[in-house]
C-alpha cells in the first residue's frame, strides 16, 4: 500500500504539469488533445514492441478500451478548453470536481450503495469551486468547461479501474490510449467547423512541448495509475488528484504570475479542497491500520 501511495504522488507531480503545457502550447484545446493522445498511443506502442511487451486483446476488449480512451480524450479537450477560456489555476482547481462526481458515478456504474464519507468530503470540493464560481465571474466560460471535463475525468477513472483488473497496466494503456485516438478522429472534422483553426500543423516549439507532453505527462503518468489502481479505489485516487492544482498553480504563479489574477475567493476554495484532500488520505490511512491489526490479531 505504501508503494501505491509513493506511485500516486509521484503521477499527481506529472499532473501538475499538463496544465502549464495547456499553456505553452498555442494550438487550440481540440488540436492539442488529439495531438497528445496519438503521439502517447503511438510512443507506448512502439515502446511496448520493442521490448516484446506489448500483448494482443479479442477486438471485444479493444472495444472497450477505446471507449475508455475516449472519455479520456473528451476529458482532456474540456480541460484545455477551460485553461484556455480562463487561466491555468483556475482550469485545474475545476479539475478537483472529479472526486465529487466520482462519489455519485461509482456507485451507480458499479452497482454499489452510496457512502456517506465520500460524499461529505466532496461536497467540500465542491462549496470551493462554488466560492470561486460565485464570487468570481470573470471566468465563468471556463469554470463551466471545467465541471464537464471534471466528470468526464471521473467516468475515465472508474471505467480504467475495471481494465486495470483485467489486463497489465501498460496494455490497458497502450489500447485505451491508441483506440481512443482512433475513436476521437472521426469527431474533429465535425470539431474543426465549429472551432476552425489555421492550420493543423503545430510549430516547431508546440511539437517539443507535445512530445514531452505525451511522454511524461501521458505515458508515464497513466502507466502509475493504472498500476496504483489495482491496490487504491477509484475514489481515493481521484480525490487525490485534487492536490494537483497545487503543483500546478505553484508554477503558474512562478511562470506566469497568475497570483495577480486570482482574488480570496479563489483561496478560500482552494483551501476546503486541500482539506477534503487531508481528510480522505487520514480515512483511507486509518482504515489500512484497523485491517493491519484485524489480520493480526486474526492469526
């Protein structure tokens, strides 16, 4: 458990990284995501093949991948989609809702009761993005695409913890990440006429950042989480990941100095996620002990 812990933490670091990528990166939300999501598919694939990793799966379960890495591809065009309309820390503290809409989606996908503790701790997320929402109205637009790309960030999540008990974590990533590229062509066509870029080529400096992007961030990232999945619940990992605002607007605010922009709402909200944050790990802590000592006193 300690080294899915160390494992999670480690991913939630990369995390923090994508949005000031979001940043760097001028092509538009759409653009950018599909870039990422193939250039990732495509450097796991060949990585997996040149060490005779990489495994074959029935086209039933490629199925199902893909439709995981859709959700993931839409997440992350909604993501960029509320950098872009708002700021970094702003699209990334929205990113925090996916713990609350976890507590709502498992439940009903898997077919569980309810529990009460989860939903407590997010509605504490959710009153800090409510501080935010309603006192600052300046970025509304991107707070808005913040909450779709939160819940589509949850049914990812919920939908790769059953692929990560089903397969190794690199095939369950390799497949999601390469059919959700597939999946995700055939829809930026009818994107493209709605939000019409230029060109569909990035610069020579947005194809470094991608790169780096779908390495680091992408690859390795999802490769941690797949794995920690397999020993921490969907919940716990999504609700951990609501400490990657605070990498991220730590190095916003070194970056691109976006503590000018940001009032004491912003930081008040921030404050009750963190502390949903702080309470779920000491819950999740506490509950591994009383199973130590169960099994213990057991023998």
């Amino acid at each position: 458990m300690k080294q899915a812990f160390i494992k999670l933490h480690i991913s939630i670091i990369l995390a923090g990284f994508t949005g000031i990528f979001g940043k760097l990166i001028t092509v538009n939300e759409g653009l950018l995501s599909w870039y990422r999501i193939w250039l990732a598919g495509i450097l796991m694939l060949l990585i997996l093949a040149a060490t005779q990793r990489l495994e074959r799966i029935s086209f039933r379960d490629f199925s199902r991948t893909s439709l995981t890495g859709l959700l993931l591809g839409l997440h992350w065009i909604f993501f960029y989609g509320s950098i872009k309309y708002s700021n970094i820390s702003v699209g990334v503290v929205c990113f925090s809702l996916v713990g609350f809409f976890t507590a709502i989606f498992s439940p009903l996908i898997n077919r569980r009761r309810f529990v009460l503790s989860e939903l407590l701790l997010s509605l504490l997320t959710l009153l800090g993005i409510a501080l935010i929402f309603s006192f600052d109205s300046r970025y509304r637009i991107g707070i808005t695409l913040g909450v779709v790309s939160s819940a589509l960030g949850s049914l990812f999540t919920i939908t790769n913890e059953r692929l990560a008990h089903s397969f190794k974590s690199e095939t369950a990533t390799v497949y999601a990440l390469i059919g959700g590229a597939i999946a995700l062509t055939p829809l930026m066509p009818l994107y493209f006429h709605f939000f019409p870029v230029a060109t569909l080529l990035p610069s020579w400096a947005d194809l470094g950042y991608l790169l780096l992007l779908a390495f680091f961030c992408t690859f390795v990232l999802y490769m941690l989480q797949t794995q920690v999945l397999r020993r921490i619940s969907a919940f716990t990992v999504n609700l951990s990941l609501n400490l990657e605002p605070v990498y991220t607007i730590i190095l916003a605010i070194l970056i691109y100095h976006e503590n000018k922009e940001l009032r004491w709402s912003f930081y008040l909200g921030l404050a009750l996620i963190i502390l949903s944050v702080v309470l779920q790990m000491l819950q999740v802590m506490r509950a591994h002990r009383n199973a130590g000592q169960v099994v213990v006193e057991s023998h």
